[in-house]
C-alpha cells in the first residue's frame, strides 16, 4: 500500500527535508511503496541569507533560488495553499494557484510552512513599509531605492529630495542590519554617478525597541556592529518604537518627526498563518507543538520543523530552538530519518544541535561574527559570512553561479539601474492604448 508524505512549505525544512528522503527512500520510491507532495506557492526555495546581496546587486536573484522541479525530480510539487489541515480525518485542503480547491489525502504530514513578518498596527505602515523576506521584496526594494535616487536628482524641490533620500529600517536584528548595510553601502556608491548627490545627503535611520543591534552575536560585537554603523553615518536609534508613518510621515517614541518615502520593516516573524487552520496542537506562542524528536506533541503521523514549529532545545533545558536557517536545515536532517524511522517501525531520534555561533554582512568586505567563541570582525568576518554561506546553498549549481557572480564582482562595477518598471510591466502598453484612442 502506498504511503503519502504530504510537506506543507517548500523552504528551508521542506527542501532539504524531501532532498534527504530522495536518498533514504530511493528503494521505496521507486517501487511505489512511498510517494512525496510538496505544496507551496511558489516553485522554489529562496536562501534568505543572501536576499542583502541580492538586493544590493551583489548576487543575480535567480541564483539564491532553487528550483523545487529540478532539484526534487522524485518529489510531487504542488503549487497553490494549503488552506486547512484535517490530521484527524488525514487529509488537507488544497488551493491551486487557479482552479478549484480539493482535498489530499496523507499518511504523514510535515508542518514546514515557514514563517511570515509579525506586524503591530501602526497607523500607515502599509503606506510606505515593505518587508524583506522574498525575492520580490528585496529586488523591489533595490530598485526602489536607487530609483528614489533618480527621483533627487531631478528634483529641485528640497522637500522632495529629502525625503527621497530618508530611508528607514526598522528591526535590528539579522534580517534588519544586513538589509539595511547592504543597501546603504550600494547607495554610497552609486553616488558616484549622480551630479548632484553625496554620500552626505543620504540619510539611513535604524529603529529598535530594545537597547542593542544583532543580538544574536553577544554584546561585545553587537556593540562593535553598532558603533560602525553610527562611524558610516546611519542614524541608530536604541529603546525607540515606530508609532506612526502615515503618508510617509514618520513618527517614533523619542519625539522624532521626518519624512520618508521607504521604510524596511524587519521587526520579527511569527508562524504561517495555516497554524490557525489545523487541529494540530499549538503552543503559547502559537507554534505547532513539538517534541524533540520534531514530532507534533500528542499526535501520530505528524511532524514539524523550523520556524512553525516550537522545537525544545535538548542542549538548554526549558528553552527552544531559535528561528533561524541554521537550526532549520539540521532540523530538516534529522526529521527526514525519523520519517524514514517512523515509516519502518524504528525508534527515533531527539534534534540534538549546540548552536555554533553568528555570521553577519555589513557591506562590501565588512562583517561581524561569532563562532565557537571566537570573535571576528572587517575583512575576516565578511569572508566567513559568505564562506558559510556559500557551503549551505543547496545545489552544486547554485554554488558555482553565486561564486562566479562574486568573481565577476571582482573586476566589475555593480549594476546601480533601477528597473521598477518590471512591477508594472502594461503601464507601457497601456498608455500606448490610451493615446490610440484619444
């Protein structure tokens, strides 16, 4: 009788999850005993790490994506949403991109739909804010901020040029310093180009509740990483809340008023939004119930992993595994063998995995880390960053194209053209239609 694997979420867990299964499973899936779904919307995994390169043109976007199709020949990809999740019953409920919902039905589900940004309700915040944890947001973003250059240049109203000119982020986290690193260091540079614009009229401004930045690579680089964004100019604002950014006018707990045209919101994450679908158990953080083993607590035939999940850490008791990419591709090896496990009648096994440390990019060259202890900054810690990096991109293709786009790097200019109009690619058309008319 056939097994069914049903993934929900085709990212980190998901990928690596059925990229494993492919080999431990090989005999089964060729015999037909065992078959694997994946469903996403999309048809490709992104490498979020490298979504700052790719937004500050330093990588191609196609080459931090891969392929589910090419990479998983063995696995089913379904794209479209899972809508609900009927564990009792075995079955979810699936939505194409087009045509009508049905129901599939399952052996064995993972829960690997990932994460989506946590928002508040701040007046405005859909006005000007975008996120930063797609493709689409980050070239969107590039080509937003250099085509707001274009926008001073041409402009002889100071009040337009200036708030061209502001950027804010808010989040300073991984997602938020890296974004916004990267971003300013391309728009530095692409100064270079325009007659009337220096490094100088470029205002950044870094919002945070708490009191510190990248928190994630302990105090003492934390507070190296932020005195080097205030050295290159950024405007880092500690124990400060976002309260207001209507029609760009942006507002913040000290007291502070300007205007902006974007603002980067990178303040968090919290789990997909089909953890309210489900009759799966949920945590007090609204994550699905895990066990150490990436089991779903008090269920049969379920697993979880990543950042839907609350995954016990193992190696510090009363705590759980933080929301990151590391602890999500260790997690998928390990969920993959207790599927495998799970399906032969064998014992599984506990997620068991002492966090090694942080990496982080702060522009071209310049970086922070903290691994095992040791502390690296500059040069140093920009080669680890994208060193590791590069060793956990999924494919042996895609590691070759992002090396070559960082040798081409080497010997040429980076490309500062904004192409928004890919977002609106009728307007052209359109107009064509209305001037035939008139």
């Amino acid at each position: 009788m056939n097994k069914r694997i049903v993934i929900v979420g085709g990212g980190y867990v998901g990928l690596y999850t059925a990229l494993r299964l492919q080999k431990t499973l090989r005999r089964e899936l060729r015999d037909g005993s065992v078959s694997i779904t994946i469903i996403d919307p999309q048809s490709y995994m992104t490498y979020q790490p490298f979504l700052p390169e790719a937004a500050a043109g330093n990588l191609s976007p196609r080459h931090l994506v891969a392929p589910l199709r090419r990479v998983l020949p063995k696995v089913e990809i379904l794209n479209g949403t899972v809508t609900k999740v009927h564990h009792g019953e075995r079955t979810v409920t699936f939505q194409p991109a087009e045509g009508q919902a049905r129901e599939i039905a399952y052996d064995v589900i993972v829960m690997a739909a990932g994460s989506i940004s946590r928002t508040l309700p701040i007046p405005g915040l859909t006005d000007i804010g975008i996120g930063f944890k797609t493709v689409g947001e980050a070239i969107a973003l590039r080509n937003r901020v250099l085509h707001l250059l274009d926008v001073a240049e041409s402009t002889e109203d100071p009040e337009v040029r200036r708030r061209a000119l502001t950027f804010v982020v808010v989040g300073a986290g991984f997602a938020g310093v890296e974004a916004l690193a990267e971003l300013e260091d391309m728009a530095k540079d692409s100064t270079r180009y325009y007659r009337n614009i220096k490094p100088s009229d470029l205002r950044w401004v870094l919002v945070e509740a708490t009191n510190r930045v990248l928190p994630e690579v302990g105090p003492e680089m934390g507070t190296w990483t932020l005195e080097q964004l205030r050295e290159r100019g950024i405007d880092v604002k500690l124990e400060t809340r976002l309260e207001s950014c209507v029609g760009g006018r942006v507002v913040l707990s000290d007291g502070t008023e300007f205007d902006a045209d974007t603002l980067v919101w990178t303040a968090g994450v919290k789990p997909s939004t089909i953890v309210n679908s489900t009759d799966l158990p949920l945590d007090e953080r609204g994550r699905v119930k895990t066990t150490a083993a990436l089991t779903v607590a008090g269920v049969k035939g379920a697993f979880a992993a990543g950042d839907i999940a609350g995954v016990p850490d193992v190696t510090n008791p009363g705590q759980y595994c933080a929301p990151n990419a590391q602890h999500a591709v260790r997690q998928a090896k390990v969920l993959a063998d207790n599927i495998a496990r799970h399906l032969r009648g064998e014992q599984l096994v506990d997620y068991r995995h002492k966090y090694v440390g942080s990496v982080a990019g702060l522009g071209l060259h310049q970086g922070v880390a903290n691994v095992y202890g040791v502390k690296l900054r500059g040069f140093p810690a920009w080669f680890m960053h994208r060193t590791y990096h590069l060793s956990r991109v999924p494919t042996l293709n895609r590691k070759v194209r992002v090396v070559v786009d960082w040798t081409l790097a080497l010997f040429f200019k980076r490309e500062t053209i904004s192409l928004g109009e890919v977002e609106h690619p009728r307007d052209g058309f359109r107009a064509a239609v209305a001037t035939m008319r008139r």
